[in-house]
C-alpha cells in the first residue's frame, strides 16, 4: 500500500501539460489588438488522457482581427459559433464536446430571442444531445460594435479520439 500511496502522491504532483490554442484560418491572435491584450484565444489542459480545452470569450472577429458584421446580431452569432468551431477543429474535436458556454450579450433584452433562435438551429445542426451547460449574460463587450461573444469549455478523452482514429 505504501507503494501505491507514493506513486499516487508523486502523480499528484506532476505539472500539468497546457498550451495555448489558435486557429489562423479564422481569428487572428489575441495581441493583434490595438490595446496588447494578455490572453490566449484558448488554453488545452492534457490530464492523464483527459483534455480540457477552455476556450476564451470568442466574438464575430475575422482572420485579421477585424470586426465584421457590425450591426447585425444574427450574422456576428453566426461567425461567432464559426470562430468557435474554428478553434475546436484546430485541436481534433467539435461541438459534441462542449460541456459548458457563458454567453455574454450587449442588450439582452433586445437581442436574446434572435440568440436563441440561431443557436438552437445551430445545436440541432449539429445534433447536439445533451446539449451543453449554459448562461446568459448581459454584459459590456471588449469593442463598442459587438453584440455577443461566447466563451466556452470542452471535454474529451485522448485515449478514445486515438482508438478510433486507428481502426
């Protein structure tokens, strides 16, 4: 037992592997702001064959790190699930391992029933079932011309994508 004790303590105590994420092909990076910013559009946390991948405040900003579709509400969330989709892709998995989204709203009020509306089509594009934790935010976002932005958190075991990946 005390075997197994020391090797479960010496676990416990290996540093944990992280990376930051990115995808060029549809955002650019977080210090192409006018103001130097200090994140990371996501972070991979690897865990012993789990992987947590925690995706930062995601917005419609293009590969250039432009804003786009100012003033409409239903394409800035459509680009926004596009980025998001953007950045599960770049590290092997997809919607189906979202567990959680914050989504952070300019007006609530105004704008919640378009929100809804596109992400439950877009869930059920996907076939998402169950489908992932959430909250709704109002909140001030990081540019004046964005209406949503979505953060979000996704799960997966390294084992069972390298199973199915080799049969």
């Amino acid at each position: 037992m005390n075997v197994l004790n020391g090797l479960l303590d010496n676990i416990a105590h290996l540093p944990i592997q992280k990376r930051a994420m990115t995808n060029h092909g549809v955002l650019n990076e977080a210090y192409c702001y006018d103001k130097p910013s200090s994140f990371s559009r996501g972070m991979r946390i690897d865990l012993n064959g789990l992987t947590i991948l925690l995706i930062s405040g995601t917005a419609s900003i293009d590969e250039h790190g432009k804003s786009v579709h100012i003033g409409d509400f239903r394409a800035q969330m459509q680009r926004t699930l596009e980025n998001i989709t953007g950045l599960l892709s770049s590290e092997g998995c997809t919607w189906h391992d979202i567990v959680r989204t914050s989504c952070y709203l300019r007006d609530i009020d105004r704008d919640y029933d378009i929100f809804n509306e596109v992400r439950t089509a877009f869930f059920q594009e996907q076939g998402l079932d169950p489908l992932p934790a959430s909250t709704g935010i109002q909140a001030k976002l990081c540019r004046p011309e964005l209406l949503v932005e979505i953060e979000a958190i996704a799960m997966f075991r390294t084992e069972d994508r390298s199973a199915s990946t080799k049969g």
